[in-house]
C-alpha cells in the first residue's frame, strides 16, 4: 500500500491516474473513497471487484463544482438546487435522473444516479485536475467498517489502488446523508453527516418515509453493514470486563470512552471500533446513545453493525 502526502505532484499523479482508468483511494470529509473515473465502465467494475461489492449497489458520483453536474444528470433545480446551494461542497449526496452518458455499471442499471460535490480540498483537487466525475465508495471491503483514515485504508482494497493519499483524519468520520430527489417528495435513503432537521430546514417540507431495508427496492441499503468483525451488541451498560464503547470513564483498556455530542462521536466510531478489533476481541458493547433525533445517522450505523444476518 502506497500512501503519499497531497503534494502538487501527488495531486496530479492521482489525476492522470483517474483519467486513465486506474483506481486511486482519496481522502473526503466523510470517510476515505476508492475512486475512479465514474464514465469509464472497466474502472468502475474494477472497483466492485476490489471491494467484493454486489453489483446492484450503485456508486455516488463525485464532482467537483456544481456546474459539473450537467455531465451526469439532468439537472439541479427545486430542491436540488436549495440543498446544493447550501450543503455543497459537504456530506450530502442526493439522487437525481441520470444521464446516457452515465454507464450503467455506475448505477447499478438504474435511471438514477447520486451526485456529491465533497468538501475535502485533496478530493476536489483531484476531481477538479481528473476533469471527469469521480466514483467513489467508501476504500472498505464489502459490509465492513469505512476507513476515516489512510492508515485506516483496508490493503487489500488499496492494492487495486495507484496510490492512498493521506489527507489526515476524517471530519466527520461517517458517510454522506443519501437524499433521493427523483420522485415528487424528497425522502432520506441513508441517514449521514448532514442531519435530517437540517435537510427540512432548507426544504421547508415534511421528507417522506425512508424505505424499509430491501435490498430490491432501495440498493445498496443492507441488514447488516458497517461492522466490525467483532460481534457487536448495543447495550445499557458496558460489562466490566466486555470490550466497548461507554460514555463513562473505561473500566480498562479495551473500553474506549466516547463523545457525549453526537458530531463528535460520529467522528470517532469507525475509528474506536476497528482499534477493539484489532485487539481481536470477540465481542464489543456500545453503550446505546439516546434515541434523538441528532444520533439518527450513528444508530442507523450501530443498528446495521449489529445485525447479524448476511444481505
Ligand atoms: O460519504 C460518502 O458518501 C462516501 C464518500 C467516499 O463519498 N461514499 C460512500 O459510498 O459512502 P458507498 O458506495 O459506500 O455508499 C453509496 C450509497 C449506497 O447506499 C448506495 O445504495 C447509494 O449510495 N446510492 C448510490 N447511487 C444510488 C442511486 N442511484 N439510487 C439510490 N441509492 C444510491
Ligand atoms: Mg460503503
């Protein structure tokens, strides 16, 4: 695994790289990407057989400046342009009509595709000098916990990769809020960095329901993901002798006292649960974090990492 600093030559190596057809591991604001050229078909299915991922899971296409947005879809009016105008660059993705000239590899045969603009200066450097739409999903295997670092990055994933670059510790550690705009009302797919109340705000509409976890009408949206190896189990109260994540001072060292603010602790998940699974430990607990509606995104990701079944 070759992980470089974001220096101008880095920056541009990634670039030509992308534009070549070859995968490169980027650092966004949420979590770290493997990225490729999102109209090249080969690189994309390259990417799905890096991370072992089915290929009925559409990837978000990043880009670098709204204006680039007429490259993949549609438009971006309405509610599209409101949310853009106010969360881009930044962890939203929304769900828009797809143009031809996206490959249906991209969106898993959809007429849909997700578009972002990231916040990160390394990601939108490199799509910027790439001059094409970049897609990325988390640099994870299949299922398993998203990298918020580039140490973080699985090797196995990076391997398909030129390179990693390192663009340090993630903000907000926890992927994009998915919003789907393609229908009449606007509703979340997968809740994320970007908070429901703060999506309404902007709307000023109610957002309809969040489909049930079915693989066949909403891709991509498992039982189980985001997990450790470890089983995981929420609970009240972290056993003394249990590995976990606890709001109160650890009773030893493979307990990992968390953030009491849900940003905070969001930033600090992926992260506190890949160090316990390192040690190998069989199971961790979680201290449930109150049931409100600021922890939506970390609940939905605990709940997904419990969960025990296979998709
Ligand atoms: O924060 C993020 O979004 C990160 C960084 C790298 O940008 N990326 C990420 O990608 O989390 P991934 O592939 O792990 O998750 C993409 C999500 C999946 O739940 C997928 O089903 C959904 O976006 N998605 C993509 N295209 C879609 C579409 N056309 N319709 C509905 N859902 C879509
Ligand atoms: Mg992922």
């Amino acid at each position: 695994m070759r992980i470089e600093r974001p220096t101008d030559a880095i920056l541009d190596e990634a670039a030509q790289a992308i534009a070549n057809g070859e995968l490169v591991v980027l650092p966004t604001e949420t979590v770290y990407g493997l990225a490729c050229n999102a109209l090249n078909p080969e690189a994309v299915r390259a990417v799905f057989k890096a991370k072992g991922r089915p290929d009925e899971n559409p990837l978000i296409v990043h880009i670098s400046t709204i204006e680039d947005i007429g490259k993949v879809a549609s438009g971006c009016n309405g509610a599209c342009k409101k949310l853009a105008d106010r969360f881009w660059p930044g962890p939203l993705t929304m769900v828009l009509k797809k143009l031809d000239a996206v490959p249906n590899e991209t969106t898993a045969g959809l007429g849909t595709v997700a578009v972002r603009v990231p916040s990160h200066p390394v990601a939108l450097e490199v799509i910027r000098r790439a001059q094409v739409p970049v897609a990325a999903p988390s640099a994870n295997v299949f299922m398993s916990l998203s990298p918020t670092s580039a140490e973080d990055v699985d090797p196995n994933v990076a391997e398909s990769a030129r390179l990693v670059i390192d663009g340090g510790h993630c903000e907000y550690g926890l992927e994009s809020t998915v919003i789907d705009l393609s229908e009449d009302q606007p509703r979340i797919l997968r809740p994320g960095a970007v908070t429901r109340a703060e999506i309404q705000a902007v709307l000023g509409m109610p957002l309809g329901q969040t489909p049930p976890h079915n693989g066949h009408l909403s891709p991509g949206m498992y039982p189980r993901h985001y997990a450790p190896s470890a089983r995981l189990v929420i609970v009240d109260k972290v056993s003394e002798d249990a590995a976990g994540l606890t709001f109160e001072d650890p009773a030893q060292s493979r307990q990992v006292k968390m953030p009491h603010d849900a940003k905070a602790y969001a930033a600090n998940l992926y992260r506190a649960l890949k160090r316990l699974d390192a040690l190998g430990v069989s199971e961790i607990q979680v201290e449930s974090p109150p049931n409100t509606a600021e922890w939506e995104a970390v609940l939905d990701r605990l709940k997904k990492a419990a969960t025990q079944v296979s998709p």
